[in-house]
C-alpha cells in the first residue's frame, strides 16, 4: 500500500493491493484464496465487504482536511455473484457525495472478465480533529 495512504492493518491481512487513489477514485485488487473463502471454495461475503470498505475508508481518507480521520457510518452490500478461489477480483469506489461531516461511495465489485459480482454503498463520517489530539 501506498505509505502515504493510512495503515490499515486488516486490509493487509487481507491482502488488498491499491492500484489507484485519488480523491474520485480507489481502484483496488484482491486475490482470492482459501482463508477468505466459505465452503464450496466461494469468496465470503464478508470478504467483499472487508474489500469495499477498505476501499471507500481510504477514499474517504482522501478528502479530509489535515488532522481529521473517517470511519464507516454505514454500509450496504448487494451480492451479485462469485468468485472462487484463483480468481482476482477488481474492486472501484467512486462519490455518490462528498460533504463536510460525511462522504458516501459506491463500491462496483467485479471479476476479472469484468462480470458484476458486488455492489457496495457506504457513508463516511468524518471526525474533525480536536485540540486534545483524541
């Protein structure tokens, strides 16, 4: 990951590989493999989940102000279809809104034919920072 993007130690767990950051876009890769799968050999959902929120977490990271940090307010996934493990899946997250107190992103998650496997619609919150340093 990018040093100047947050640490985000579960994502690096997870191997999520940021191909693209800027403040309209997160493009971002995950290989599928046996620990992040269900039985059956099928990506969970939670993974996706996992995947599209790290990418709206770290665009959402790039629209604040110096100081201020984000965390997830919401989030609803619409599971589409599977991938399995071998397979690498392509995740986009672009604004539906960027604010002043919170920032929502839609998450496209794709296979590598570029067939619809998830779509992700997250909020946001930003946290402004505080003089205490909290």
């Amino acid at each position: 990951m990018d040093a100047s993007l947050p640490l985000l130690p579960f994502a690096e767990l997870m191997r999520v590989e940021i191909v693209e950051a800027t403040k309209s876009r997160v493009v971002g890769r995950l290989a599928v493999r046996e620990e992040l799968c269900t039985s059956g050999h099928i990506l969970h959902g939670g993974a996706y989940m996992a995947f599209a929120d790290t990418l709206g977490a770290v665009a959402g990271f790039l629209n604040l102000s110096p100081g201020a940090r984000t965390t997830t307010l919401e989030s609803k996934t619409n599971f589409l279809g599977s991938a399995r493990v071998g397979d690498t899946i392509a995740g986009e997250a672009t604004p539906l809104h960027i604010g002043r107190r919170s920032s929502v992103w839609q998450t496209r998650i794709t296979s590598a034919e570029g067939r619809l496997l998830a779509m992700v619609t997250q909020t946001q919150m930003t946290i402004e920072a505080t003089l205490g340093g909290r």
